[in-house]
C-alpha cells in the first residue's frame, strides 16, 4: 500500500471511522449499480471530515459525499479517490426549542435520513415535516436535489445551514443565502452540508406518519431503482405522465427497464449497468421531446460528475 492510501489508514488509525478499499458500490446504493470506490470512508464526526478533507487536498484526490446512494447511478467503473458517508455526530437529530415567532427549530445532522425528521417531529407533536415521510434520502443530498413531495420541498424547513466549503472551512449560511427552487440545489453545490436547522410548528399533522409512507411506498415499484428519474418539467406537468402517455411502459434497455408501475421510474429488473439505465434514459428523453416538444430533466445524478475538486451529496 503507497502514496495517500498508506496515509489515509495512518490518519484513521486507532478512531472509530469505518475504512473500505475497493468496495462495490452497487450495495451502497438503492439502484444496486456500481462499481468500486478506491476508497469508502464512514466518517463520525467532524475532526475525522476535516482531517480527510485536508488529505484529498494534499493529494489533489477527488471526495464524493454519499448519502443513502438513493438519488444516483454509479458507472460501472465505480468513482476514483474516497467516497465519504457521514455517520456518528452526523447522524443525531434533537429539539432546540421555540424560535420566538411561533415555531419551533430542529437541528438535524446531514447523515440524518428525511424519513426520520418525519417520524421525530411525530413523536414530538410537532407538524410541517410529514412531507418528508417515506423519502428515502438524507438531509445532506436532500438539500442538493431540495427533496419533496406532495408540493411541499424541504427548503421551505430550513433556516440556517453549517457547511464545509472547498477550503475545509466551516461556516453557516443563512436564510437569506439559501434558495429555495423546485428540484435545484438549496445552497452551492461546492458546499459540504454537516448539519441544518428546520422550523417546524407544534401540533399533529392530520395524516401519520406511517399512513403517508405507505401510500407513497404503494406508487412505487418494488425493484431497485434511484426513486423518480426525471424532474416534472412543470408543477402540474408529471414526468411519469408524459413518459406514460408516449407508450413507454415497460420499455427495456438490457437490465434497466421503464417501471410498469410508474412510468417515472427506470428498474434494475436484474444485473442492469450503467450504460442500460443511461441508453434508456436518452431514448425516453429523446422520445418525450419528439412527440409533446417538452424536454425532460435528469433529476438522478450521473456518476462521476467531472468537475473541479469533490463535495457534493448524493
């Protein structure tokens, strides 16, 4: 073992975060597609990022963040440098209190899973997260696709975000720096997220948890998929529904195929690759546009992304 590999076990050595060279990454993501990460590094708490952050600098090694992996599709040739995972401190989510306007702040750690804020704020009888239930991703990549449901999206919640910049600094954007669009990234992307605030209210929502997650489990298909594959290029214009309406159903490319259950969703049905879900991907797109003009969005990320650095939630 050389070079920043040899370094990165001496940097971890003796502390509680999970170290894996050349691990699959098909089993660390919902499509159960992918190839190996060089590296794979569960991270517990923030000394262990900034340490692993400042190696990657070192080294001018690519780091991809990873949440629940249920948001991307991974090439087959897998993701060179380190994929980090964020677990330990990450992962806590607990009651600050009242805001002084009526609400009430929630801090939860980017590892935390959006189906969870669902579930704390019920236990807490507090409302306005029930939106969150069933969505299988954390609050780190859900503040880079601004996740949602029913409407609603998660950047509506935040108040205030802690992040790693590109220079290993941490530091807190605010309200005012944050956006809050349909389907795009709540802050820059060059960002790490570590934690976030949410304001919620108290009271119960009129539906639990369980029966929201239920119901969106019941529109879904049981096989892996990466959840819905393109953006709705309009709020009252269901990707699904266009993709259904141009016959496309059951479509199959190789493993990867156009779910028979919601049209908005491409399914591993077995052994799909990389290059499958992709060629099916352009045929819908290119299907779609042909035949009712509109031109469909991936809202899935593609991976590895060939950009300056590393960062980024998945």
């Amino acid at each position: 073992m050389k070079g920043w590999r040899a370094e990165l076990v001496r940097l971890l050595e003796g502390s509680d975060a999970v170290l894996k060279f050349d691990e699959p990454l098909a089993q660390w993501t919902s499509f159960r597609i992918g190839g190996p990460a060089d590296v794979l590094v569960v991270v517990k708490n923030e000394r262990q990022l900034t340490a692993l952050r400042s190696l990657v600098v070192d080294y001018q090694i690519k780091m991809n963040v990873m949440g629940q992996g249920t948001n991307v599709v991974v090439s087959d040739q897998g993701l060179r440098g380190v994929v980090v995972k964020l677990g330990g401190d990450f992962a806590r989510i607990e009651v600050i209190g009242p805001d002084g306007e009526g609400g009430v702040l929630v801090a939860a750690g980017a590892g935390v899973r959006l189906d969870h804020i669902a579930e704390f704020a019920e236990e807490h009888e507090l409302k306005g997260a029930d939106f969150l239930a069933g969505i299988p991703g954390t609050v780190g990549g859900g503040l880079l696709s601004n996740a949602g449901a029913f409407g609603r999206c998660l950047g509506e919640l935040v108040v205030r975000v802690r992040v790693m910049d590109r220079y290993g600094a941490f530091r807190v954007l605010e309200k005012a720096e944050l956006r809050n669009e349909y389907r795009s990234p709540v802050m820059d992307s060059s960002f790490i997220a570590v934690d976030t605030v949410l304001r919620l209210s108290t009271g119960r929502s009129e539906q639990s948890v369980k029966a929201i997650r239920e119901s969106r489990w019941h529109k879904h298909p049981n096989e892996p998929s990466a959840g819905s594959f393109f953006k709705n290029p309009a709020r009252d214009t269901p990707a699904g529904a266009l993709i259904e309406r141009c016959g496309l159903k059951g479509v199959q490319v190789g493993g990867a195929k156009v779910s028979e259950k919601h049209a908005n969703f491409i399914v591993n049905i077995g052994g799909a690759k990389f290059a499958d879900v992709y060629e099916l991907a352009q045929l819908i797109k290119a299907v779609v546009e042909e035949k009712t003009g509109i031109e469909l969005d991936e809202e899935v990320q593609l991976l590895p992304k060939f950009e300056d650095g590393g960062g980024g939630f998945n």
